[in-house]
C-alpha cells in the first residue's frame, strides 16, 4: 500500500483553531488512489474515517478517535474557453485563496468575493461557502465526489448539491460522500458584486470607480484584515455562528425593543438576522474566558489564544447562544463540525 499511515499524529497545525490534540491514525491523500486505499484500510479497523482540507470549519474536543484522513490532492485544470465562460476545474485539495488568486491572474471573474476565506476547495462546498453576496453556488458547474458507501465515482450538478445558505447535500448527509474535485464556471467579462456590506465604499475611499475583479479582492482582503484575525496568529475558525434565519414576525418584535437590528429580508418572507450583532448586543463581544475568548473587532469569531482547548471553546459557544436566546428568543447554530 503506498498510503503512509501514522499513528498518534498531532493535529495542532492540521486545524485552525490550533487545538493540540493527537489523531489515533493519520495520513494524506494525494491521489484517488490514496482515497480509495484509505476508505479500504479504514473498513478494516474499529475506529471511523475523518476526512479533514485545511481544518478551517472544525472545532477539535478532545484526541480523535480515528483514521484522519486529509485531503492534500493538488491541480488547476482549464476544461473549457468558448471566449466568455472559462470551466475550470480543481483539486479538493487545492487551499481556497491561492485558487482564487490564481483564476484572477488568468482574468477570470466570479470568485473574487470570495477571497482571503480559509480552507480548500473540496470543503468549499460542503457548506456553500459565501461571502459578500456571493456563494459557491453562484459559481459553480459541478463536481466529483466518491460514494463512501459503494466505492463508486459520481458527477454532481448544481441542483444534486441542494445548496442552502451554509448548507448542502453533503453536509445533511456527512460521512457519505468524499469530493475529489469542483468546477467552476468564472467570466472573461466581469459582472462585479459590490452592493453587500462595505465593499463599494471600500472601493470609492480608494479613489477606484471602475473596478476590476483583483480590484474587488483586494477591497474584500484589506476588509477582511481589518475585521478577522489570521489563524496562522491566532486560532480561530473564522465565523463561528450561522446568520439565523427567523419569521418576520419575531424580527419586527426585536426591533421594537432594539431599533438598530441588522435585518435582510428574504425572498421568502423570512428575515435574515446578523449574529455578529446580536452578539455584540449582548456584551461579548471582547470576552475571554482563559484562553477562549470572542474577538476583540469581531464578534462573530471565536478565538484561541494559546491553548485553550476545544471543550472550552465548545463552552463559551454554549454560553453565548443560551443568552442570545433568552435575550432575542433567537437560537444560534454554529458553523463548525464539532469533532
């Protein structure tokens, strides 16, 4: 077998949060080869497979249990150029940003909002990553992923990954399907998003009036410095709680008590609520418990500050959604996997 399988493996610079704790089995997959022959060793053993990218949306609790397995395949391939539309498609185990920095350099659009986001590209749409008002499923031409249950290899469209905010077919049914590769469908001609959050006036206070796509990436970086901290710095998993979704009925009736409530109204009737808000509301934000605390410009972001462990944090996480809800009647789901 030519998978490299250690044994008790820390997994302290394989997560974000920099959580020190040991794996019981680890390796990396390189290829399909590896994944088949990793998804072959690990239904001889007691313990589960955990299939991990970049470790950017886990919250690790304690030592695994388990064959972890990381993707770490890597490979940028053009598929098709008819002159507008460019499919390109990428390895799982491609790191986000570089990719989109990468399509950027060959002059295609539609991932710039999406830049500085952590993680690889087989993660990205696993929860239908998204950021200034754009979501991977707004760029998205299909992917390969392996059944887990049957072995078998098969070709995902937009409407078979049931994309929801944070949400899709592979995280409702985790443990199942092991995607190998995304395809994207990016523009030669850009149709630029610039009307969500500060982005626009980003531009304008840089005396940019007709931006390019890297324009609008390096506007979203220069944001996302400004607002969230570098986990290679400190540990963090970037938001730690969905924006929660409610009834337009219990929006009105927080906002008769707090007038500033950051709302958008959904196509549905049902009104998106920012959770940094509601948590800043609430007194949090800049609390720290130890060394588990909420950060100090973004209270959305979790933070480690040297060695709190993943229990700690999983505490504090609970603590603030029991007072959201007894503050709000709102509850906060998080965004993490809790391992």
């Amino acid at each position: 077998m030519s998978l490299q399988v250690r044994s008790n493996v820390s997994l302290k610079h394989y997560n974000t949060f920099g959580i020190d704790v040991d794996a019981k089995l680890f390796a990396e997959a390189h290829s399909d080869e590896d994944v088949r022959q990793a998804l072959a060793y690990a239904a001889q053993l007691p313990i589960p497979l955990l299939v991990i990218g970049g470790g950017s949306n886990l919250l690790l609790t304690g030592d695994v249990q388990a064959l972890v397995l990381r993707m770490a395949s890597r490979g940028i391939h053009v598929l098709s150029d008819d002159g507008a539309r460019v499919i390109v498609e990428a390895e799982a185990g491609e790191p986000w940003h570089p990719f989109v920095q990468w399509s950027l350099e060959h002059g295609l659009s539609g991932l710039e909002n999406l830049s500085l986001i952590p993680g690889t590209v087989g993660a990205a749409p696993m929860q239908n990553i998204g950021a200034y008002g754009v979501e991977i499923k707004d760029v998205f031409s299909g992917l390969t992923a392996l059944d887990r249950q049957t072995g078998e290899l098969r070709e995902f469209d937009l409407e078979a990954c049931a994309f929801g905010y944070r949400d899709s077919l592979f995280k409702r049914e985790p443990g199942r399907w092991l995607i190998l590769r995304v395809r994207f469908a990016l523009d030669r001609v850009a149709h630029l998003h610039l009307d969500y959050g500060p982005v626009r006036q980003r531009l304008t206070e840089q005396g940019i009036e007709q931006p390019s796509p890297r324009d609008v990436s390096q506007a979203i970086c220069s944001i996302r410095r400004e607002k969230l901290p570098d986990p290679a710095e400190l540990g963090n998993a970037g938001s730690f709680f969905k924006n929660p979704v409610i009834a337009a009925t219990l929006a009105a009736e927080i906002k008769l008590k707090y007038p500033g409530l950051v709302a958008y109204p959904q196509a549905d009737g049902q009104i998106k609520l920012a959770a940094g808000w509601l948590i800043e509301q609430a007194g949090w934000k800049g609390h720290r418990d130890g060394d588990a605390g909420v950060h100090r410009l973004q209270a959305l972001v979790l933070v480690n500050y040297g060695n709190a462990t993943g229990g700690q944090l999983q505490a504090l996480a609970q603590r603030i959604q029991a007072d959201i809800v007894e503050r709000f009647g709102v509850h906060l789901e998080m965004e993490p996997n809790l391992y």
